[in-house]
C-alpha cells in the first residue's frame, strides 16, 4: 500500500463498475441477479469475485465483456475501462459492432469448461487462430506463427503439432491451455477469468493458475477473478469481492477480509473451505487397527483394451486395502489414477481382470450377473459426481426414490411412497420436494436425493465417486456433515472418491494415494497425511490452494452444532 511518502506510484486503474445492476427477463416476471454492485480492478493486479451459485458473480462478469444472455440487460450503474493514455472508455450501451472491436483486443475471456468451450470438430489451432482472423489478420503464415508461439507460450510441449491436434486428444489441462492462448492472442489489457480452474484436478488446477499469474505478470494485464473457491481467492487474489444474492457482503485487500471479515456471511464461507478452516472433526476419527474388515480388495488389477495384438491399458495394478465398518476409506488421486475404476469394481458395475473384492460374505469378482448381482447393488450402492446426469429429468423426486424398490420388488405402493418421504426427511429435504423434478432443485439439493436414492435400499457400503467436487463450498460442507451424520445414526461405510486432499483430511479415517493407477501410500489419514512419505503426496498437499496461508480461530462452525437445513 502506498502512502505520502512511498516513492511508488499508486497502481494505474483499469476497470471500474459502480453501482451494477443486471436483470434477467422471464417467465415469471423479471430477476436482478445483480444489484448495484461496485469493484475496481488495478493495471496488473487481481480482483475475484467470489460467492456461490446464484450470487450473481458471472453475471456482472458477462456485463464487463458485453455477453450477458439474450434476456440479460444491464438495468444501473457504469463499466468504465481506462486505457494506457488515460482515456476512460464507458461499456455500459455499448453496441455489438463496438463489443466486437473490444473483445479480444482489449478484453480477453476465459470460459470455464474447455469441454464445451472448444469445437469437437475443429483443431485447436483453429480455436486459437479465431480471435487473429476475426480481427483482421488474413496472412495464414503469420497466423500459423502466431498460433505456434501462442500455444508455445502457454507451456505446451512440442506447439506446431498440438495446433493441429483436436480437443479430445488433449489432457483437460491441456485444453484449458489452449483457451488462455486464445483469450492472449491480441494481447488484451483485461483477462475475465470465469471459474478458469473449478473442472480440473488440483496439481492441474495449481499448474493453469501459475500460468495466469506469469503472463499477468508478463504483459500487465489485469486479471478479474470468478470462482466459488474462496481458498483459490485467497492465493492468487490483491483484492476480494465477496458476492451474496446479487449484492456485494464485503470487499477489500484480500488479506484484511480473509484475517478479519467484518461479513457473517464472508465467515461462513472461510469456515466451509476445507483448506482455509482449521478442521474441527464432527467425531473422533476411528482406530481401525485389528478391527474386522466388512470390504477387502486384494492384488487388484484392471486393464482395458489390448486387442488386434497391441498391449493392453493397465489402468489398477496391484491394489490392495481393507475398510472397518462404519468407517471411511478415501481414494485420492489425479485424472487416470484409477479411483473411479475401482469403486465400480467394488460396487460390482466391473469386473477386473485379476484379484478379489470381498464385501461382507460376498466374493464380488465371483458374481456374474442374474440375481446374485441383482441382490448385491442393494448391499453396495453408487452416488455419482454430477446428480444432474444421473437424476432422470423426466421424473419427479418421489418416482426417483422409488423406483430401486420397484426394480427390486420391495413394498407395494403405499410403502414405497412412505419410504421415500422417509429418506426424504433423512437427507434434511422437505416433503414438497417430492413432488419436484430435477431442475427445480439446486445443485445441493439434486445431490441430496442422489443420497437418498443411494440409502433407500439401505446399503452397507455406499461409493461416493467425487459426490462433492462440483458443488459450492458451502453446500460442500453442508453434504459432508450430512455424510458424517448419517454414517454415525445407519452405521455405513463409505468408499470416498476425491482428488481434493483438503477434504479428504476432513472426512477419512483411511487413505489410499493412487497414481496411475498404482497405490504409493496407503494407511490412516493422520499418517498418510501427516508423514507425506511419498514425493506425489507431497505434490498433491502442495497444490491445494490456500493451504497455510490463513490461520483461523477453533471455534466450530455453526452448522457442527445446529440441526442441518437443506441448502
């Protein structure tokens, strides 16, 4: 910070939004996503918007490049973006023609999904050359030089051939690479950043925001950071604007809100952000030495492919843990660890080339379909990562729950309705969400019914492939202390899939670090975590955003002591 007698120049300002409101026209009358916010953005600085689903965040980022969506106006309120001569620039009514000189040249996006980002049918290269072509350039020599040092600048090895590569041949850090070369390829002064990060593992995650940093610092563009990640905010960010309901609860210098938050809400999400809070356990992790194991796997392998003579994938090589009952066994691990292939061999949806899955009495690897499989789904049962794929759309709440017990002939229809209102109510939802289908419900709450669907045939071991990554830190904590609570009342075991070691020392008793699908440490949390034997696990705490950088107070979070509500 400079004073009066600090030979520092003050940071040139870039953007500038005051008193922003955007609302949305529909069907139901008009919406104010957001309401009269201010945020000020410093020439090579970093400001992030943060708060969750539904604050409003991405909308006022939409309004600074001029894409809100087509029922989307900017109803109050002044974007002004400076130039380096000083020359203040208003956006707010602006025409398309006047937005389309301004994207890219000054202006730069980037998107959050590189999946749905980049077109399945065009190479990379193309997705990069866009912005070049779109803005004049018609030398396809340059443009293929351009393109080349672009992607060459953004850490991809071997540049000339990965531009005529397609996106389904890249890594997901690979592709989103290729959308920060895009975004720089006019070398704009402002980079809109929208949950650039939120889809990739967190070594990735670390590695693509390292990249921003450098090329922030490289070309002095100022970065506008948008992410539910408070943790991420924490690390990267000079200043923090924290967005609830449209409005904005706190702003300021990063450090100063993060160590002293004036907002109940801003210390709601730092209590929630499993790197950020200094973890107070719902119970006591479990001793689990010499207790009798209810899932045992031993000498695992899993390999795919290998036919017309070519060497097959070997996606599990040799895994082998035990799980207590009642307690929770995380895997952890990058994309292509092999986490996700062995809870679908513990769950029965696979059967592995070599070695043995003992759930209870049951020899899984022996089970071959028919009744035998049948029977066993209702004793091991699968909670996906996204609850909006794996909920169908056409159905309402209550025909969800009920239809395991239809499929396996349990109750008649006044029972099976009484089951699920049950498990409705355990998961904390209420009774009119029965009658709900998928997309009236928020992203915590589809993944409560995910849960209940999971419960109702009353398992003894649920699988909870990655349940919580894709959802708001707050409603992340929520589903976590409703897991806690409901192993402690049914007595369940969880196999908990996670590339996210921050949560993982949160909720496990026992842990398993797998790469590549090898398993390089294995054992109880507190050790495995603690000790950090193996380089790879030392590489997945490092990358986990905010860790350390914020010493909070032991008081518990409030929900630890509350009856839960549903987000």
């Amino acid at each position: 910070m400079t004073g009066p007698h600090d030979p520092r120049p003050a940071p040139a300002p870039l953007l500038a939004v005051r008193d922003l409101s955007v609302t949305y026209r529909t069907r139901r009358g008009p919406v104010e996503a957001v309401r009269g916010i201010d945020l000020t953005l410093t020439r090579g600085g970093v400001t992030a918007l943060v708060g969750e689903s539904g604050s409003g965040k991405s909308s006022a980022a939409q309004a600074v490049i001029g894409l809100l969506a087509d029922n989307g106006t900017v109803t109050g309120g002044s974007i002004t973006l400076t130039g380096d001569d000083g020359t203040a620039q208003e956006l707010v009514g602006l025409r398309e023609r006047e937005w389309r000189a301004l994207r890219g040249t000054r202006i730069g996006l980037i998107p959050q999904d590189p999946t749905s980002s980049l077109d399945p049918v065009r190479t990379v290269g193309d997705a990069v050359a866009e912005p070049l072509r779109i803005h004049g350039w018609r030398d396809r020599d340059a443009i293929r030089a351009r393109v080349v040092e672009l992607l060459g600048l953004v850490g991809l090895d071997d540049p000339a051939t990965r531009a005529g590569q397609y996106p389904h041949e890249l890594s997901g850090g690979m592709r989103q690479r290729v959308l920060i070369a895009a975004a720089l390829a006019l070398e704009p002064e402002l980079l809109i950043a929208d949950e650039p990060t939120s889809a990739l593992d967190v070594t990735v995650q670390a590695t693509v925001l390292d990249l921003i940093d450098e090329l922030r610092e490289a070309t002095g563009a100022g970065v506008l950071l948008i992410t539910h990640d408070l943790a991420v905010a924490a690390e990267r960010a000079d200043t923090l604007v924290v967005m609830r309901d449209g409005r904005v609860e706190e702003s300021g210098p990063t450090a100063e809100v993060l160590v002293a938050p004036t907002a109940a809400y801003t210390r709601t999400l730092l209590s929630d952000a499993p790197s950020l809070r200094r973890v107070v356990d719902r119970r006591p992790h479990l001793p689990v030495e010499a207790q009798e194991p209810l899932v045992s796997v031993r000498s695992l392998r899993q390999e795919f492919g290998g036919r017309s003579g070519a060497a097959p994938f070997v996606a599990i090589e040799d895994l082998s843990f035990d799980i207590p009952r009642g307690t929770t066994h995380a895997l952890v691990g990058e994309s292509g660890s092999g986490k996700t292939t062995t809870g679908r061999a513990i769950a029965g949806f696979r059967t592995p080339t070599a070695g043995a899955i003992r759930v209870a009495d049951t020899e899984v690897t022996a089970l071959r379909g028919g009744r035998a499989l049948r029977e066993f789904r209702s004793t091991v049962q699968l909670v996906h990562q996204n609850p909006f794929g794996s909920l169908d759309p056409r159905q309402t709440v209550s025909a969800i729950l009920e239809e395991p017990l239809r499929n396996t002939g349990r109750g008649d229809r006044a029972e099976r309705r009484s089951a699920a209102m049950h498990h409705l109510d355990l998961v904390a939802l209420p009774a009119e969400v029965a009658t709900r289908r998928p997309r009236e419900l928020s992203g915590g709450q589809r993944q409560r019914v995910a849960i209940a669907r999971a419960l109702i045939l009353q398992p003894d071991v649920v699988v909870l492939d990655e349940a919580v990554s894709a959802l708001d830190v707050t409603v992340q904590a929520q589903i976590l202390r409703l897991l806690a609570r409901l192993q402690d009342e049914l007595g369940l075991t969880y196999v908990f899939i996670s590339h996210d070691l921050a949560v993982v020392r949160q909720v496990a008793d026992t842990v398993s670090v797998l790469r590549r699908g090898v398993q390089v440490e294995q054992g109880e949390v507190a050790q495995v975590l603690g000790d950090r034997h193996h380089e790879y696990t030392r590489q997945l705490l490092a990358a986990i955003p905010g860790a350390g950088d914020i010493r909070l107070t032991d008081t518990p979070h409030p929900a630890d002591t509350q009856e839960l509500t549903s987000p």
